[in-house]
C-alpha cells in the first residue's frame, strides 16, 4: 500500500474550473484515444447521493495495452482495460479504478478543490493514521517536466500567456504571488495485494503514472483556457457529449471492444464508496442505488 497526496495549483478560480475540468477531460479523452485503444465512456448520468447531494456518475474503460511496461504485459490479457468510476459532488469527487484481470490491485482517489496555493494541511479530512502514511507531493505545472512525448510548446504554461484573461505565463515561484488561484488536492490510496516480490514496483509504478497524467491535464488545463473561458455548463456538456461519441467510434474501430457493456464488474451508482483506512479492506462496489462501500481502482482525471 502506498497513499500519496498530490497537490496541483493552476492560476484559475474552483467555479471556473468546474467549466474548464470537464472540457479538458473530454478533449484529452479524444486526442488520446486511437484505434482499439484509448477511452470508452460506458455511462456518464446525474447522480444523486443522501450525504453529497446531486453530481455525475461516469463509467468508463481505458484500453491501455500499448502503454504497459514490457515487465507488466506479460501479466495481463493482450486486450486489456481498466474500469473507472467517479461520483463527481463538485467541488468533492471520488473515483475508483479496478481491474477484474487483477482482482486484488485497487486504487482509490478523493478529490477537493479549494481556492488556495495548497496550504491547508488536511483538506479531505483524513484520518490520523491515513496523515500518519501519507507522502505529500506538490505538482508544479509551470517547473515540473513532463515526459517527452507529452510536450508541446503550445501547452507550456511558463511560455502560455492567455489572450482572454491575460493569466500568464507562469514563472518559478508563481504560486506565492499568482491571483486568482486554486489548488486540486488529490488523496491516492494504491494497493496491490498479492505478489509480493512485485508489489512495490507496480504500485511505485501506478503512482508516477498518476503523477504524469496529473501534470498534464492541469497544465492543459490552464493552456486551454480560451478555449473554454465563458463556456455554460450546458455548453461544456454538449461538447463533452460530442467527444465521447467521437473517442468511443476510435476505440471501437479495432473491433477490439465490446459494444456493449460486459458484466464483468458489478453495476455501479449506488452510495458513493467509503475511503479506507490503511489498515481495512476494501469492500464490494455497490451493486445497487442502495448498496453499500466501494472496492477502489486506479488513476483519474477527476
């Protein structure tokens, strides 16, 4: 088990990104996706939960075979997929990611946003003992370097100046001056429960790709601005709509995915699952709109 909280400031307000968080998950989804790999959004409807109110349920499936390291593909099937689902309770979210190849690999995601450079010490209210194992990590989306084959110039954000808000561009030690800002506090609990020998290096594996996508996503993000700035909710959602129709006729092209959903994993949207200690054990993902706690999953955007 390894629990890491990764902190993402971007120079933008939490009620403007809750328009420009959605608007860059659904056109990265489509940029990244290709023939028979990429993502496939299996369900994405308004939720309503007794203790957070109304959000978003989405399921989808991220083909990811092609990104496997070599040592890891010998493990899993040659098509293979994770499944993510998310309750979306904006500003709060929780995502789970699993793997019905992997049954005991989990990892679970809780999300808050707040409008802050990061400061607040324990913002998802985790326990004693979870602060006790944590690992804080501060993403810096203006000095950190990404991976080679994710950069473009165009979304590097200490060269990026917006023409409709003038934010821009970052420079070392923007956080401590930057206004307006925020900051995605992002709790990631990663288990692998079963061959030991492997077990550190698949899940130190699982959290540098996390920290990359992390990276990425907010640094475009912040790059895509005008592209979203003063988008309607309404307006953000038809256009996410129109991706993921596009990204899930890519996935498909292969004939590699299912075109309809196979009852591997149970049915989600239930109560939104519980956080666990490090010390429990997961429990089942809900099997129906009253069921109970969630088994937890792998890496998000959310």
């Amino acid at each position: 088990m390894l629990i890491k909280e990764y902190r993402i400031c971007m120079p933008i307000t939490v009620e403007e990104y809750k328009i420009g968080q959605l608007y860059m998950i659904a056109k990265h989804s489509a940029e990244e996706s290709q023939k028979g790999e990429g993502v496939e959004v299996v369900e994405n409807r308004p939720h309503e939960d007794p203790e957070h109110g109304s959000g978003q349920f989405t399921e989808k499936r991220i083909y990811i075979s092609s990104k496997l390291p070599s040592w890891l593909k010998s493990m899993v099937p040659k098509i293979f997929y994770v499944t993510e689902k998310a309750w979306n309770y904006y500003p709060f979210t929780v995502t789970e990611y699993s793997c019905s190849f992997i049954p005991r690999f989990a990892v679970n995601i809780l999300t808050k946003y707040e409008n802050n450079n990061g400061s607040t010490e324990n913002c998802l209210n985790s326990s004693s003992e979870t602060l006790d194992h944590r690992i804080v990590d501060y993403v810096d989306i203006a000095t950190d370097e990404c991976a080679a084959h994710h950069y473009k110039e165009s979304e590097d954000v200490s060269k990026f100046c917006s023409s409709r808000t003038k934010r821009g561009p970052l420079e070392e030690g923007w956080r401590d001056s930057a206004q307006p800002i925020m900051c995605s506090y992002k709790l990631v609990d990663v288990r692998f429960d079963m061959m030991y020998l492997l077990q550190g290096k698949i899940e130190e594996f699982v959290h540098r790709s996390i920290r990359e996508i992390l990276l990425v996503g907010h640094r475009q993000a912040f790059a895509w601005i005008d592209e979203w700035f003063g988008m309607t909710l309404q307006d953000v959602r038809d256009f996410e709509s129109k991706m993921q129709e596009e990204t899930n006729e890519k996935v498909r092209q292969k004939g590699s995915v299912p075109t309809t959903p196979q009852p591997v994993e149970s049915e989600a949207g239930g109560t939104t699952p519980d956080f666990v200690t490090p010390n429990s054990t997961p429990a089942n993902t809900p099997t129906s709109p009253t069921g109970g706690q969630g088994k937890k999953g792998w890496f998000s955007w959310n």
